[in-house]
C-alpha cells in the first residue's frame, strides 16, 4: 500500500498534463492531441489497476500535505487509497480510455478534434482527482473543475445557439446545489475544525468528530450538491439539456462519471450522513426514479430518451445508498456506468451512422443495416431493464429493491422502486422496438451503414463488461459488497434461492417481462403510418402523453417563477449600479469637472489676468513716461531747471 | 571799493547785453550783444579790484568765445533766418517759467539772508604774483588738470569738428 | 556810496536767469550755449563778488576759482561749438528742436 500511495498523484495528474499541452496546440495537430489524451488516461489506468490491487484486502492509507497557513490554523489537502476510491478510479479511467478510443471515430469528421480531446483529458484529470481526494476541500475543487470541463464539453458546438444555451443552464443548476454544498462544508468546518477525511484519527469522518444536532442539516447541504449534480429532481432539468454536447461527451460525463460523482459525493460522507438525512435522501431517489421513467416513456429524440433514463437510474443509486449503504449504491453506479456507457456510445453509432439523424420516428429497420451496434445495443437495453441472470443491471437492480423491501421507515420507495423498473422496460423497448424493427421511415434510415471498427471494438468491451459486471454482486458471491465494507465473501449459492431474496426477483423478473411484451406488443410491428402520426400512446391518452413529452412543464415552470425573478432582480441590479452607483461616480466627476474649471477660471483670470495686468501697467507706465524723452534736449533742460527748483524749495523750506 | 555810481551802468550794459543776445534775430547780432555783456562784465570786475580776473575775461571771452560763437554762426549758416520762422523752440513759456522760477527762488533767498549786508574790506589787493604764488602752490594741481583739460578741449574740438571722409551711408536727421 | 554786496548778487542772479531763459527757449544750438556762457559768467561774478567783501581778502581763493572757470568755459565752448558744427554737418541743421532722433 505504502509503495503505491507515493505514485497515486500521478493517476489524476497525466491527464491534467495532457490537457495543459493540448490546450497549446494548434488546431493541426490531431494525432499528438489524441495520443496524449489516450496515452495519459492509460497511464492512469495502470496506476488505478495497481491501486486497486492493493486494496483487494482492505485496508486505507492516506496522503496529506498542508496547503496553506492562515494565522494559527493551517488548511491541509490529501489522497487517500481505499476501496471505494479504488473502485472507482479504475471505473472512471476504464471508461474514459475506451469513451477516448471512440470519440477518434465519432469526432473525426470534426474540424475542433485538438479541443475536444484536451477538454476530455482535463475532465478526466478532474475526475480522478476527485475520487482519489482525501480532503472535502480538495474534492469540492475537483467538484467544480469537472462542473467546469462540463460546460466545455456541452457547448463544445458553441455556435449552436442551444448548445451554448445548454452549457449555461447545466453550469448554473449545478451552481445552485454546489451552493448547498458550500454552504455544508463550511458549516463542517466550522464544526469539526478539519476538511480532511481520514487523518489518523483527526478527520472530519474518522469518528472523532462530534457534530451535534448540525449533522442532519450539514448532510442535508451536502447532498444538495448531489441532487444538482447527480440530476435528482428539482434540479434536473439540465441533464436532459445536455445531450446537445457530442454523444462521447454523454456518454461519458453524463452518464457513466460527472454524474455519477453525486452519488459518490454521499458514499464518501457516509458516516457524516444521519438516518433522518438518509431518508430524505431515499425519498428524493424514489421519486425521482419514478418521475423521469414516465417523462422518458414520451420523448422522441434517441438520447433524451437515455437521458431521462439516468436521471431515473441515479434516482435508483440514491434510493440503494439511503435505503441500503454504501455497497448498494456503488454497485449499481458501476454496472450503470458499464451499460450506460455502452447505450449512449451505441446511440452515437446509430445517429452517425443515420447520418446525424436524432429523432427515433425518422429510424427503423436498423437491425438489419447495422447488425453489431443492433447486438451491443441490445445487450445493454436488456442490461438497463433488469433481465435476468445475464445481465449486470438485474443483480445491481435487484441489491437495491432488496433493501428497500427490508426499509424499516416505509415501503413506499420499494413499491416506486418496481413501477420504475416497468416503466423502464417499457421505453426501452419502445425505443428498440422504433429504432430498430420496422421499415425505414427515411431515405436516411435506408442508407445507413455501420460504424468503423475504431467505434465498435469499445462498444463490444463495454457489451462484455455489461455481462460480467453483475457477476461480482450476486448474493450467491457478494464480492463487491465484502471488498468495499470488508469481511470474507463466500460462494454460496444457496443465498440465491433465500425466501425473500427470491421472491423480489420473481417480482421484478415478472415485471420486466410483462413491459417487454407490452412494449413489443404496441411498437414491435411495423406501422401502417409513421410513428409520428400513430404513436399508440399518444393515440390513446394524448393529454397524458402530452403532459410527458413536455416533461411535466417542469422547465416552464422554472422559466416562469425563478428564472423571471432572477431576470428582474438582474435588471434591478443593473439599473442600480447604472443609476445609483454610476450616478454617484458620475457626481463625483462632476464635482471633480467642477473643480477643475473653476480652478482654470481662477487661474486664468485671476492669476494670468492678474500678471497680465501687472505687466501691462508697468508697460503702459514705461511707455508713457519715455514719451516723456521726445528727443528735444530743451525740454530735458527745462525739466532739470524745473527740478532744480524744486530742490532748491524742499531744501529751503526743510530747513526751516 | 566799488561804487554805485559806477556799477549801475556796467550792470545796465550787462545785463541788457545779455538780454540782447537772446532775444535777438539775428545771431551775429546776439554774439556780438554777447560781446558787450562780457565786456561789462569785465568791467564789473576791474571795479571788484579783480584786475587780472577782468582782462583774463576781455582776452578769452571777448577775445576768443565771442569770435569763436561767430565763426561757429557763419560755419552753420544759422545766421540767416527765414522771415516767419520760429526764433524759439515750441513752448518757450516753460522755459521762461522755469528761469524765472529759479531766479526768484535765488532773489528771495539772497534778499532775505541778513548775512550779506557786509561791507567790503578797506583795500583788497589781488598782485598778479600773488596768483602767480598761487597758481605755482596751492593750485598747482588744479593747474596742471587745467592744463591738461585745455590739450584734451584742443585735441577733442579738431577731432569732433574734423570732417569726415566721405561715407555711404546717409547723413541721418 | 559803495554798493552793496546784495546788489552784484542780485545782477549775478539776473544774469545767471537771462542766460537761462536763452538756453531753455532759443531754437539755435549756438545760442544754447551762448546762454550757458553767460550762466558761468554770472557765476564768476558772484564769485569775485564773495571774494571783494569776504572778509579776508588776502586769500584769493574767489580770484583764483574764477579765473579756472574761465579756461574751462573756455575750454568748454570749444567743444560745444565742435559738436554744433559736427552736428551741422550730419543733420544740416543748427536747429535743437529738428534733432529728435535720440527719442525714446
């Protein structure tokens, strides 16, 4: 352990690296953008796999440096190796590498290619970072970093006027919950007196720190963070947004890491977190798997389809960390990530190769045309529903339902839960079923071709990881559960078939089953109209279906109360520092203008004028008295007679 | 001792030399009223028993400035005045103001001094070897400024009056 | 009946006033100095005057300060002449009041 810790900073720093020199190079030059992007992320790679074999047994050891001094206290920052971080460092940086692999066939087309693979090394360092952060100082930097690279990424087609529309809206809903999030470390600091985590027995979570009756609201702050990074409702609406950055871009951030960095966020602070900020956190997960299952059911475009399907899956994480722990939650993070990953990329073959086509009504008959991204695609669809035994979503799926089943507070998110996981079969197959069966509805469907192989090997990677993840969580063999909270994990079988384990798969398998046929059933024949005339059900219920596609209004609502408000009190803001602050500037220049002509006034007239004056009388006295000298010497001799008289008088009379 | 008798008429020629000279016309006329005024002034001192002051005067003033003034008259032609023109300088009252202010001023004073109602001494005798002694002792030095003074004067006068080699430049008025 | 001294002062004070009036008023240059010769002369006899009733006449200080003042109006009258005949030959005019140029 000791001798990996020393090389862990170099798991976030290669990509940092490589975003720094990218951003220096010219847009020509692709090749070495690519390389070093590529090259960095399997550096870090590496290092994650070592890492990560080195907590195979447990165990935590840290890294702490101190940043600053301030006075008497000092601010420290720090690394810290434990499963949970390991864990993840190797999710992130296996999915990036092959998300980086993909992105050189999806972007090649791409005149920005140099920018955009500078922008994934830098969100990929950000990323890292903050998986491996020791300190919630630390973590919130890489937080904002990764908020940051984001926004890059969303608007990376910045002259698309959504797309820049887009990017702002992510970056400002997120700032609304990294404002709570703010807010709770500086409460916690303020309580605990460290932001470290785990500092041989100091830290904020090494079970020392007393936080009193703050510690239901300080986790509550935190997770406000979560809920706008991790798109738990309200603040959801960004998420959906998103998708008008590059499919990699969703695949990656939006998907598989960014936000999913919420539900680590909670994971990490898990001992901070109380049981009455647990439950708020269960409930926020339920209703927001619920809420953005039934939008996901009405919408016609191919990734906001999978968007709103992340939202509702992260819906689930929360739901399994609040109900369930750590280890539920972390398990359907990192089997979501794999078939997300895998769904998102597999989208992106599909819309590249039905030549930048979105809509789903405009696709069809896909299966044929382009067979393997039909196979990688569906094995992720499956994996997302829930079927069973095969595919990683169901164990991870089914770890989740299991613990609300056994919630001690109520059974209602249990019972969410489930209608979840039919309405989720139910859109996937809607979309597979439009996307895929049928006739083509465009000329575009009918010449579509299937993707380079530089975009199908990492599809198949992640079809593969899709399958074989789930097999690392059964009950049978709880491996990911004993890695991240120790104890020995035992091969048993016989735990598949406990009563109540059972009887949940049974129920969920059978939902899953029943939305299958129902979906196949209503979208899986070819239609006699396009499906943008004969949707089935809009047909039936067009209010409802209406109500959904809009997304409940949600945005509207927003647009309507909020974003009005801030709109005035922006107006407000800018008409006083116009008026008032600018009037009183513009009063003290005034007087300052003021100022300044009276003193010019003064000293032109007063003082020029004034030796103006004083030289003109002495000129003007001169001139007059030498008119005295006209040249007639009788007149000098005059004068002196004259004066000669006058002396003669003064002397006369003076001296008498 | 001088005498009243005596005195009146060397005064009235004197002075009314003097008066002749400045108010006449013609200049030849006034240098030689000029003439008679020294010469009554001479005669004034010979009166005052100043005998070598009284025929110095005769030789040099009537003998030489009075003839000098005429030579001077004739060289610039100033003797014929045009009928019509001006004798005088423009104002001339401020002239004649200014004199007779000052000869008032110097009448009142020597009317109201008391001092000055002296007599003369019986005899006053004044040897032209007592001024010789004079000149030769206690004066010298004056003496030899004057000497000095009368070879610079020479000297000064036939440079100042010499006339010039012709130049280009014009004469300026 | 000896005249009294306040008489040749008062004929020395008339003089000196002539003179004067002649040297202030007359246009020609000559008679200018004409006029200041008579001022000097008036001088001297104020000077011999002083001397003749002063009361010791054996110191013939009066006889000899007039005596010098007649070889330096002498000397004097040369000169001035000099200068009216060099004057008369740059200006050609004898008249003071048509030589202005030294105005100011």
């Amino acid at each position: 352990m000791a001798s990996i810790i020393a090389y862990l900073w170099l798991i976030p720093t290669a990509p940092l690296l490589a975003a720094g020199v990218a951003a220096l190079l010219p847009r020509g030059r692709r090749g070495l953008s690519a390389g070093l992007a590529i090259g960095a992320i399997s550096l870090s790679l590496v290092v994650s796999c070592a890492a990560f074999w080195a907590t195979l047994h447990g165990g935590r050891a840290t890294i702490n440096f101190r940043w600053f001094d301030y006075g008497s206290t000092s601010v420290a920052l720090g690394l810290v190796l434990d499963p949970l971080g390991a864990i993840m460092a190797v999710m992130v940086s296996l999915v990036s590498l092959l998300i980086f692999i993909y992105s050189l066939g999806y972007m090649a087309k791409d005149e920005n290619f140099t920018r955009f693979f500078c922008f994934l090394a830098l969100f990929a360092a950000a990323m890292l970072g903050l998986v491996i952060a020791n300190s919630l100082l630390l973590f919130f930097m890489c937080w904002e970093l990764v908020g940051l690279a984001s926004y890059l990424l969303i608007g990376f087609w910045f002259q698309k006027p959504s797309a820049a529309a887009a990017a702002k809206k992510a970056f400002i809903v997120t700032r609304i919950g990294d404002l709570g999030f703010f807010v709770g470390m500086l409460w916690l600091y303020a309580k605990a007196g460290t932001l470290v985590f785990y500092d041989g027995g100091h830290g904020c979570l090494d079970g020392g720190v007393v936080l009193g009756a703050a510690a239901t609201t300080i986790s509550l702050l935190i997770f406000c963070g979560a809920v706008g990074k991790s798109g738990q409702i309200p603040l959801h609406v960004w998420l959906p947004d998103a998708m008008e950055g590059p499919t990699p871009v969703s695949a990656l951030i939006h998907a598989a890491t960014m936000v999913a960095a919420g539900v680590f966020l909670i994971a990490r602070v898990y001992p901070l977190m109380t049981p009455e900020a647990l439950q708020v956190v269960t409930w926020v997960g339920a209703l927001t798997a619920v809420f953005a299952a039934c939008i996901a059911v009405a919408q016609n475009d191919i990734k906001r389809i999978l968007a709103y399907s992340t939202v509702s899956q992260l819906g689930y994480m929360m739901m399994g960390l609040g109900a369930g722990g750590v280890a539920v939650g972390m398990f359907h993070l990192t089997t979501h990530a794999c078939f997300k990953a895998l769904l998102f990329l597999g989208a992106g073959s599909v819309i590249h190769g039905c030549h930048e086509e979105q809509d789903i009504r405009n696709m069809g008959g896909l299966r044929k045309r382009m067979p393997v991204t039909f196979a990688v695609y569906a094995v992720g669809m499956m994996a997302l529903c829930g079927v069973p035994l095969f595919f990683s979503g169901f164990w991870s799926k089914d770890a989740i339902l299991d613990a609300t089943h056994h919630w001690s507070v109520s059974q209602a998110p249990f019972y969410l839960g489930l209608l979840g996981a039919f309405l989720t079969a139910f859109y996937m197959t809607r979309q597979v079923c439009v996307v895929f069966f049928g006739k083509p509805a465009t000329g575009a469907a009918e010449r579509a071709h299937e993707s380079p192989s530089v975009m199908t090997v990492p599809l198949l990677i992640l079809a593969f990881l899709a399958v074989v993840a789930g097999f690392l969580g059964t009950p049978a063999w709880p491996w990911f559960k004993c890695y991240l909270e120790g104890g020995q994990a035992g091969f048993d079988l016989s735990k598949l078939v406990e009563e109540h384990q059972l009887r949940v798969m049974l129920l969920s398998t059978s939902l899953v089953a029943a939305a299958i046929f129902l979906g196949g059933w209503l979208y899986g024949r070819a239609p006699a109209r396009p499906w943008r005339e004969s949707d089935p059900l809009e047909a039936a219920q067009p209010a409802v279906f209406a109500l959904l596609r809009h997304k409940f209004y949600v945005d509207e609502f927003y647009d309507a109360t909020i974003v009005r408000l801030t709109a005035a009190f922006a107006k407000f803001s800018d008409w006083l520092d116009r008026a008032v602050w600018g009037g009183a500037v513009k009063a003290v220049c005034w007087v300052a203008l003021v100022l300044a002509r009276f003193s010019r006034g003064t000293d032109e007239t007063v003082v020029n004028g004034g030796f103006d004056i004083g030289t003109e009388t002495v000129r003007g006295s001169g001139e007059w008295v030498s008119r005295w000298q006209n040249g007639q010497v009788q007149r000098y001799l005059r004068v002196i007679a004259l004066a000669f008289c006058g002396l003669l008088l003064v002397l006369l009379w003076g001296s008498q | 001792m001088p005498n009243e008798l005596a005195f009146l008429p060397c005064a009235v020629v004197t002075l009314a030399g003097a008066v002749a000279a400045m108010m006449l016309r013609n200049l030849v006329h006034c240098a030689l009223c000029a003439a008679g005024a020294f010469a009554g002034l001479a005669a004034l001192y010979l009166q005052l028993d100043a005998q070598f002051a009284g025929f110095a005067q005769l030789l040099v003033y009537v003998g030489a400035v009075a003839i000098l003034i005429v030579f001077t008259i004739i060289l610039t032609r100033g003797a014929d005045l045009r009928p019509g023109a001006a004798a005088t300088s423009p104002a001339p009252w401020v002239g004649l103001l200014a004199a007779g202010l000052v000869v008032a001023c110097l009448i009142g004073c020597l009317v109201s001094s008391p001092s000055l109602n002296r007599l003369p001494a019986a005899t006053a005798d004044a040897p032209v070897k007592s001024i010789g002694e004079q000149l030769m002792n206690q004066y010298v030095m004056p003496l030899e400024a004057i000497g000095l003074l009368l070879t610079a004067a020479l000297l000064g006068a036939v440079v100042i009056a010499l006339r010039e080699p012709p130049k280009s430049e014009p004469p300026t008025r | 009946m000896t005249t009294p001294l306040v008489h040749y002062l008062i004929l020395a004070a008339l003089l000196f006033g002539v003179g004067l009036a002649g040297a202030l008023t007359r246009r020609n240059a000559v008679l200018v100095l004409l006029g200041v010769e008579l001022m000097l002369n008036a001088a001297n006899l104020n000077f011999i005057a002083f001397w003749r009733f002063g009361p010791h006449p054996e110191n013939l200080t009066g006889v000899m300060v007039a005596l010098f003042v007649i070889a330096i109006g002498a000397a004097e009258a040369a000169i001035g002449l000099a200068l009216v005949i060099a004057l008369y030959r740059h200006c050609r005019t004898a008249q003071l009041d048509r030589v202005a140029s030294l105005k100011g």
